[in-house]
C-alpha cells in the first residue's frame, strides 16, 4: 500500500528566513506521480506542484522549490526568505494508478508559521 | 474559469439526521472525487466518479455513506443518520480525466470544502 509521511506536525519561522518541509513516501508502483497542496487558514486547498516519477529535475518557481529523490523516496519543498502569507498547512500527496485510476494518498501535512 | 464549488459550506446537524453535500465540478472536468479531513488530519479517499459510474467506493467508511452523479457533471454525497464521528470538512475535486491512456494522471482541483458538524 501506498503511504506518505510528513514527519514534522509544525514549524515556526521568523520571515524572511528559508524552510524546507520533508516528504517521505512509499510505493511499489514504478509510476507515480507526486503533488504538493497548500491550504491556508481559509481552508480550501490550493495546488502547488505536480512531479512525475521519471522526472527527477528539481523545479523552482519563485521563492518555491522542490527536490525529488527517488533513491531515497523523497518530495521535499523548500521557501526561500518566507513570508507571513505563507503559513499554512502543507500537504504531500502520493498518486498511483489503481485499475486505470488514480488516487491521492496525503500525508497528514506539515503546519508553517511564519512570524513577522 | 470557475473553480470547483461545493455547498454548503456549512452545515450543523444533529445525530440520527440525514445530509446531503454537494460539489459541482470544473466544467469538462470528467473525474470527480470526494475526499474527508478529520480534524488535524490529512485527506482521506472516499469515492471517485469517472463520468456518471462510480467504479471504486472502497473508501466509503460505512454504507451510510453513498454518492452520485448525474449527467457527468454535479455530484451528490449523502450520509444517512449521521454519527458524531462523521463531523469533518468533505473536500470534492475533479480533474480532466482520472487517468490518460499513457498512463498519465490528471492533477486534481479542490473545490473549498463542506464543514459538517454533528452534534
């Protein structure tokens, strides 16, 4: 069975320095596709980026990056010089193909505080 | 273009009662899902739509829980005699398509949620 674990419940950061959310999952399938989802205080979830597992370039799109590592089975995000619109909570999800569909696995997600 | 809604955005019902969440999709969206977060919690899979069939309901907690679709397009999730430990935000998202025939998987949109609390 699928899993994704996000090992860190909360993190507190004074703004503008940089933070790296982990991601650790796990799968026997050898496609798959990764996702990182935001959801801010407001609730709703918001889509950051997809990565396909025969696609190990790192992508970074503004203050945003994100490092795959398929040997050692990591999705990790990082924010460069954080800020307060950052907090949110984090989520890390796992697709897999399951009799010609798909589904995301979640992490139980990762809670950022930025402080001014 | 118009992002997924769902309605209501809240409810409070009592234990024993009936509800019925609904999550209208992104237009062409085909795959539709309907995900639960318990408190603190991540998502959790209930049931996926590919145009009006609904081939896995494996996640459905209990067969108090059921769904559906009409015309491809909005979704129904009912939950009949509702249990304090229902009480959860009921996500619904689609996608494109639930998967291409590359093997491909659509990215899924969220739509902002149904808080359901069960006194």
């Amino acid at each position: 069975a699928q899993k994704v674990t996000q090992a860190q419940t909360e993190i507190s950061v004074v703004e503008k320095e940089d933070v790296t959310l982990d991601c650790v999952y796990e799968t026997r399938d050898t496609t798959y596709y990764l996702f990182w989802y935001k959801q801010p205080p407001s609730g709703e979830l918001v889509f950051l980026i997809r990565r396909n597992s025969f696609d190990e370039q790192n992508e970074i799109s503004g203050r945003y990056s994100w490092n795959f590592q398929k040997s050692t089975s990591s999705f990790n995000f990082t924010i460069t010089a954080s800020q307060v619109v950052d907090s949110a909570v984090y989520f890390c999800a796992l697709s897999e193909l399951n009799s010609g569909y798909s589904t995301l696995t979640f992490g139980k997600g990762t809670m950022l505080l930025v402080s001014p | 273009g118009a992002g997924v809604s769902q309605s209501p955005s809240n409810k409070v019902t009592e234990k024993g009662k009936d509800v019925e969440l609904r999550c209208d999709p992104i237009s062409g969206h085909t795959a539709l899902y309907w995900y639960r977060q318990s408190l603190g919690q991540g998502l959790e899979f209930l049931i996926y739509f590919q145009g009006n069939s609904a081939p896995d309901k494996s996640g459905l907690p209990s067969d108090r829980f059921s769904a559906e679709r009409t015309g491809g397009s909005v979704s129904t999730l009912t939950i009949q005699r509702t249990q304090q430990e229902d009480s959860a935000v009921y996500f619904c998202a689609s996608s494109l398509m639930a998967t291409s025939g590359g093997g491909s998987t659509d990215t899924q949109y969220f739509g902002p949620g149904t808080r359901l609390t069960v006194l």
